[in-house]
C-alpha cells in the first residue's frame, strides 16, 4: 500500500471545484455575484458556444489593487468577510472566497481590473490554478475576466458537459435570476457575438421581469406584497396561467435567486383550490429577511438558504401570495360580473335580454331583438318569427307554475335555466355564461363551510336515526384520531362496539350526501394529510372542506328548481372565487357577444 500523502493544493483546488463548478452557468453565477457585489451597474456577458469555450464579464464595478488580484485566487480569500462577527451578518450572502480559486483552477483566465481615479491597472492570467503572467496595464475602470476552456484539465469533468444548447439554456437561467434580483443595474448577454438580451437599469420590477420573461406573465401577472418582518414582494401568475411545468419560479431572497422547498410550497398552498393539483402557479418572488435569520451556507453554490424559522417564512409568503391571489380575482370577477352586484338594476337587463317565460316561449325587448335571440343557441324559427315585445313588468318565471315566490327581490332579478341537467345558461349582458351546475354548488359550499369552520359556527342537523358506518382497523386509526377534529366540521361520531361507528350529527349542507361514501374518503384525505410539515391543520381543513363541500352539492344529471337555479347563480356571484371550483375546475364558459356576432357574420 502507498503512504498516506498530502494532497497538493491544485488537487485540493480542483476537488472543490467540483461543489462550485458544475457547469459554464455556475461560473457566470459566481462571476456576477462579484460583479453586483463590486457595485457594478453595467455588467456586459459575451459567451461562446453555450459558455463551454469562454466566458467573458465586463463590469464597471469597484475594481481591485494588484494586490487584491493576486490574492483573490487564493482559496478562502475574499475581501468581504473578516471576523466571525461578520459571518453572522453577511449581507451579501455566503462570501466563502472560494469561487475564484475553484474556478481558476480548471480553466483558464484573464482577468485585468482598475480601481477609479487610478491611473494604471493590472492584469493577470491563470493556468489550472497557476499564475502564467501578471502585469500592470492598462484597463477600463472595472474589472473584466475571461474564463475560457472550461475543465481543460479535468477531462472527465468535461465530458459532463452537455450540448451547446442546453448548457446556454442554463446561461440564460443564471443571467435571468441575477438580472431579476438587480434591476437597477444594467447587463447585456451576447451569445456567439448574438445579442441575446439589453436590459436597462430600471426602477420598475415588472418592466425588468417583462424584458426577460415577455409579455404573458406580466400581463397574466398580479402583485405581492407583504410587510413584516421578511419583506415579500414581486408578481404571481394567475391561476389561467398556471402550467403543466414549472417554467417561472424564481425566488429571490436578499438579492440571490434560490431554490426553496418552503417558499415553493407555501405559493402552492396559496393557490389552493384555484388550480388543479397537476398544474404549477409561475411567480418571481423576493424576500427580504434579516440575515442573521437564514444560513446561506448549506449548498456549495448557494443555491439553497436555509431558514432559522421555516414556519414563519411560510405562513408570510402564503399570506402574501393568497391576499394578492384574492384581490387579483375579485377584480377580474368585478369585470366580468358588473351587473353582480347587490345594486343590480332591473332596467338594466331588461332592455338587453331575453325572458324564458311560460309556455317556452320567449319574449324580446327592442334592444335585444337584433343580436341576443338570433345570437342564442336553438331558439326555434318560431321565436324568430314572433313580433318583437316590450318586455312585461313581471319576470316569467314569477308567473310560471311551481316557482317559488319567496325569490323575489326586484333588485336581484336576472335570467337563468337550466340545460341537460347539469349547466345553468345565464348572462351578464356582455356574455352568454355557461355554469357547471356542480363546480359552482362546490364552490357555493366550500366558501359557506370554510367561512363557519372558521367562525366556529357550522350549522348543523342531528340525524333522527344514526347513520351507522363500518371501517376497517386501518380506516378505525385513523378515525379514533381524528374524531375531535371532525367536531370542528360538524360531525358528531361516535364507537359502537367493533367496527363500526354512529354518526349522530352532520353539516346541514351534507344532508343529501352519501356518508358512507364521504366517510371513506374523508378518511383517505385525513390519511394522506399526515405528516406534512407545513401549516398541518390548516391543509387537512381546506382537503376536508373541499371534500364537504363535493359531497353536499348538486351534481351533474341533478334537476334543479327554478328557484335552486337562481339561489345557485346567485350564492356563486357572492363568492370570492366564482371562477373555479375548489379543484380547480373551471366553472363558466363564456361566449362573448362580440364572438356570437362574428360567428353570424354581423
Ligand atoms: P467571495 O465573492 O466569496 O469573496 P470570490 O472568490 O468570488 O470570493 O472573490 C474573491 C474576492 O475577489 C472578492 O471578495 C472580491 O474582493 C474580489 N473580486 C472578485 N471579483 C471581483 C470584481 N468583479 N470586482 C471587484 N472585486 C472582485
Ligand atoms: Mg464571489
């Protein structure tokens, strides 16, 4: 056996490397990284073929002393840390003066820099680690660095290296997380002499971000905005943009872009019943959080914080994304719903709509006569051929047989009816809506339920006769587990010998529902809610709700009442959220007027 040796630095060098460099992106992270942190506001990137031949910075940042050059390749040196104290308060983030040494010491550089007012500069080029020339010279204010033949010494570590494309693909990352997180500078990125990007210095977030990630996000895009101890800001998606991959998710925590498990996951939970589960909200967030809080150590290339405190960095972010998300939609629900409001007037949709009335027949007003009716779907020829009317004082279905009269408050009047058992057609004016009569019930339900959950209020019904429910031992565990918590919902359940339990009490709005049906899957819900760390409570209360709320509501093939119709359209306009159900699914389908008339050649 060999005796036990000292590695030589170079090896050491290059062993380290190998956390920092991955890639040619992982250089130009670090690259600019120092050139933000010299305070640079105009950073210039020329890449060629996707970074693996070279990588060129040129920054107008502070410079360095031919000193400061020379010794900025040594490993652990770095200007920005010098005492412990300053390591718990490194505001800049992870300064571990290491990147320039790993990185030199598996490619090639040159870097020349001059500090301001100086009147010479310096330059100096290394080798695999070993300084090859250093000189005074003349330069630019700034420093530029040229990193070139990536992994020219390490051969293996460059047959990792994939295609041109894709190594540029995670180039344009890079540059985009670190423009994002430093508006007020100016970069250009240059790729093959190409111009692939020129981002002004600029004040405004979402102009930076529309110069990187074009116009949909920002567009489709609302604001968050939080103010606590962490400081959140930046722009989420809405839930239409939501998508099948994580294209936009970029966070920003004091100025780095990072991954974070927390943060990812609290955004989700704030889009909550507004997307599909199988779809991710896109978003750019940054926060704002006293460095003594978080430890920017943890990965080798800082691409990972972490929190002293996971739950409080949860709930703040979920806050803000959630009241944002919710303003967001009340807005565009406010758009599309004016005639919504409680100060509906009648005359208003009078003198544009069309009245099922009895006997399906229909009556027209003068306004509607030329585009609604022949707009709408399978009015008959008959309906056509009618003289237009005047439309009558009272609402037909006022008049037809089996109405119930109690609906009845002439500011809350508009159309509704019921097709195939399952959509309710309706209108806003501007619009033929279609409802899914079960998504909205859902809707309608969740938002009645979580309300009282939370007001502790939930109305409930004891059952005349208990309803009695076998489940299996697995099914008991969790039960017995859980039958505190299901109080909370309304549920009064007790043991009855074996395997079986009695159910004495329910939501009201569950009376219709099958329990044996709901038990099982409430229980499947409260199983797989186990063990999750985030905010446990709060995620098994919107499964469970959202899993009552499916239950006690209308489904598709149900047949509605005229005044189930209207109570329905109505309760949905009051919801927060009248767009999707508690899935996520869409709830109306909207046919724009402005569509009926191209489609009839108007
Ligand atoms: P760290 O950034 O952790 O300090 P680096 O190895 O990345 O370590 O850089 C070492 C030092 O070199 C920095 O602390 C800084 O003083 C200096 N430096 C690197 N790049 C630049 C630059 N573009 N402009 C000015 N100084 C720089
Ligand atoms: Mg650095």
């Amino acid at each position: 056996m060999n005796k036990v040796i000292i590695l030589p630095p170079e090896i050491i060098n290059q062993i380290a490397a190998g956390e920092v460099v991955e890639r040619p992106a992982s250089i130009l992270k670090e690259l600019l990284e120092n050139s933000v942190d010299a305070n640079a506001d105009d950073v210039k990137i020329f890449v060629e073929n996707g970074g693996i031949k070279s990588i060129k910075v040129v920054d107008n940042g502070s410079g360095m002393s031919a000193e400061d050059a020379e010794i900025a390749f040594l490993p652990h040196s770095t200007s920005k840390i010098s005492s412990a104290e300053d390591l718990e308060n490194i505001l800049t983030l992870g300064f571990r003066g290491e990147a320039l040494a790993s990185i030199s010491s598996v490619s090639k550089i040159n870097l020349k820099t001059k500090i301001k007012n100086r009147l010479s500069g310096f330059e100096i080029k290394i080798e695999g680690g070993k300084i090859v020339k250093k000189q005074e010279a003349g330069s630019a204010e700034g420093t530029q660095i040229i990193v070139s033949e990536i992994f020219f010494n390490t051969p293996a570590r460059r047959k990792f290296l994939k295609s041109e494309n894709t190594e540029l693909r995670h180039i344009i990352n890079t540059f985009t997380n670190i423009a994002l997180a430093n508006p007020e500078a100016r970069f250009e990125l240059w790729h093959n002499g190409r111009n692939l990007f020129t981002l002004p210095k600029t004040r405004d977030l979402r102009e930076r971000i529309r110069n990187l990630t074009g116009g949909n996000f920002t567009d489709n895009s609302f604001k968050i905005n939080y103010d606590g101890i962490i400081k959140i800001n930046g722009y989420a998606g809405l839930p239409k943009i939501a998508t099948k991959r994580k294209i936009t998710q970029i966070i920003i925590v004091n100025k780095r872009a990072i991954s974070n498990q927390t943060i990812s996951a609290a955004v989700k939970e704030a889009f909550y019943s507004t997307i599909p589960h199988n779809l991710y909200p896109q978003f750019v967030i940054f926060l704002e959080i006293d460095s003594k809080k978080i430890d920017v150590n943890v990965h080798p290339r800082k691409l990972e914080v972490r929190f002293s405190n996971q739950q409080e960095v949860f709930n703040a972010v979920k806050i803000a994304v959630k009241s944002g998300l919710e303003n967001a939609l009340r807005k565009e629900a406010g758009e599309r719903f004016p005639d919504f409001s409680p100060k509906f007037r009648l005359n208003n949709f009078r003198s544009q709509k069309i009245f099922p009335a009895k006997n399906n027949d229909y009556k027209i007003d003068n306004a509607v006569s030329k585009t609604a009716v022949k707009d709408s779907m399978s009015f008959s020829k008959e309906v056509l051929d009618k003289p237009v009317k005047p439309a009558q004082e009272s609402l037909p279905w006022e008049e037809s047989e089996g109405t119930d009269k109690t609906f009845e408050t002439d500011e809350e009047h508009f159309q509704a009816f019921q097709l195939l058992n399952s959509y309710i057609i309706t209108t806003n004016g501007r619009a033929i809506q279609i409802i899914d009569q079960h998504a909205a019930a859902e809707r309608v339900a969740y938002e009645k339920l979580k309300r009282e959950v939370e007001e502790k209020k939930v109305e409930i019904q004891s059952l005349l006769i208990p309803f009695e429910i076998e489940l299996n031992p697995q099914e008991r565990l969790i039960l017995d587990e859980n039958i505190e918590v299901l109080k909370n919902f309304g549920f009064e359940i007790e043991e009855f010998g074996g395997n079986s339990y009695v159910v004495r009490q329910i939501p009201v709005d569950l009376k219709k529902a099958d329990l044996n049906l709901l038990a099982k899957e409430l229980l499947v819900e409260l199983a797989n809610s186990a063990g999750n760390e985030h905010n446990i409570c709060q995620e098994i209360k919107e499964k469970i709700i959202t899993t009552l709320a499916c239950h006690g509501s209308v489904r598709v093939g149900d047949k509605l009442s005229q005044l189930e119709i209207m109570n329905l359209v109505k309760n949905l306009k009051k919801c927060d959220q009248p767009y999707s159900c508690p899935h996520g699914r869409p709830i109306i389908f909207e046919i724009p007027l402005s569509e009926l008339e191209r489609r009839f050649g108007r």
